[in-house]
C-alpha cells in the first residue's frame, strides 16, 4: 500500500513496490495522503515515487471484470482521484522509475511535472489496444497536459514511449539515469515548494476547470467482450 513520508519541506508518497494497480483500497490510501499534504503548513511539495520496475501499471482489471455491477463506483473514485491530484495546493511531481501505464499515466499527469529514468520503463497509453475507450474526463485530462500532436499520437497509437522518446514528446520534463533521477525531482520540487497554498489550488482549478468538472461526471468503462 501507498507510504507517505516527510523530508523536512518535501513529501515522498511512495505508490509501492509491485504493479500499484488501482484497487480501492490503494486510491484511497493515495487521498487520504494528498489530504495529509494539504493539510500541513509552510513550503512543501509532494514526489510521487515508487519502487521496482513498475510505476503504476492502471486499473485492477480482474477484480473490474469480477465485478462488473461496481463498475460506475470504481470509474467514479478514479476520475476522482485524477482530480484530486490536478487540484491540490501543492507542487507535485511524479518520478517514474519504471512502467507507467494506462490509468498509470493519467495519474502522472495530472502532477505538475514527470521525472523519468532514460534508460528503463515506457510511458504507454493503451486503451487503444485494450479496446477500451478515454472518458470524457480522462480524454480531456491527456489533452489538456500533452501537445496535441502527441495526446493524438498517445492515445490513437498505444505507442511505448522511453525516457528520451518521452522527453523529446514533451510528456517528461527530466529522462535521467536512476541514480541521478530521485536527487534531481526533489531539488527540482523544492525550488516549487514556497508555491504551496490556496492560491495555487485556485490557478488549478480555474486552470483545469473543464477538465475537473467532465472528471466529476459519471463515466461507463466499456469493456471489450
């Protein structure tokens, strides 16, 4: 389950060590720790980190298709919680050591900026392939925080993008070796850190106003057969 700590003006929410599918438990670990971080005063900023060769690999397919009848609660607490992260009033960025996948990617980049090691992990959104079509919510989520030429790539292709390949696309704003990865995020969150408080959460949500309100919209997950 999803860890937070403190470093003094930074925050390490630390997703796991396994695939960090998005099971309800696991999502609502995850808000309760963004709560957390809202809560507290002074600078801070909030990493988004995880350990192993997976990031997030997005939704809990098995226990989705298992319960098909709780479907519209599941979609709803993610969109959610895409929302939440995209409005929170404090700097977020998400350092991705390995594969970031599907719903994965969505939560990245709902973080102000994703750090990416270069030489292992893809940046994947294969909802094409799945057969398994964007919400409205979602869809604008990617458009609205990727170039249009590549959300158009992203989501029609299913393209595995590397850590340059993701940098050069503009979805990263960092692809650098593991060592280096975690000490450059969290130097570059804390020059973000004084940012923190009401007035950024009031940029965000004026900002991604769209957004957040199709996010807050029931959504059908159409599964393929």
């Amino acid at each position: 389950m999803p860890t937070l700590q403190r470093h003094d003006e930074i925050f390490v929410l630390d997703l796991g060590d396994g695939e960090n599918r998005f099971t309800q438990e696991w999502m609502s670990s995850i808000t309760e720790a963004l709560d957390e971080v809202d809560a507290a005063e002074g600078p801070r900023a909030l990493l988004t980190v995880a350990t192993g060769k997976i990031w997030s690999n997005g939704l809990d397919l098995d226990w989705l298709t298992a319960n098909l009848d709780r479907a519209g609660e599941y979609v709803a607490q993610i969109q959610d919680l895409f929302a939440r992260t995209l409005s929170t009033s404090v700097p977020t960025v998400a350092v991705l050591q390995g594969h970031t996948f599907a719903a994965g990617a969505l939560l990245a980049l709902a973080h102000d900026a994703c750090f990416m090691r270069v030489d292992r992990g893809y940046f994947c959104l294969p909802e094409v392939d799945l057969g398994i079509p964007f919400s409205p919510g979602m869809s604008a989520l990617i458009q609205a925080r990727l170039i249009h030429p590549t959300a158009h790539e992203a989501m029609t292709t299913g393209r595995r993008y590397g850590g340059a390949e993701a940098l050069e696309a503009r979805i990263v704003a960092a692809a650098l070796p593991l060592d280096e990865l975690l000490p450059a995020a969290t130097k570059f969150a804390q020059t973000l850190a004084p940012k923190a408080g009401p007035t950024l959460r009031t940029i965000r949500t004026t900002m991604y106003r769209h957004v957040i309100e199709l996010l807050a919209q029931p959504a059908a997950l159409d599964l393929p057969a």
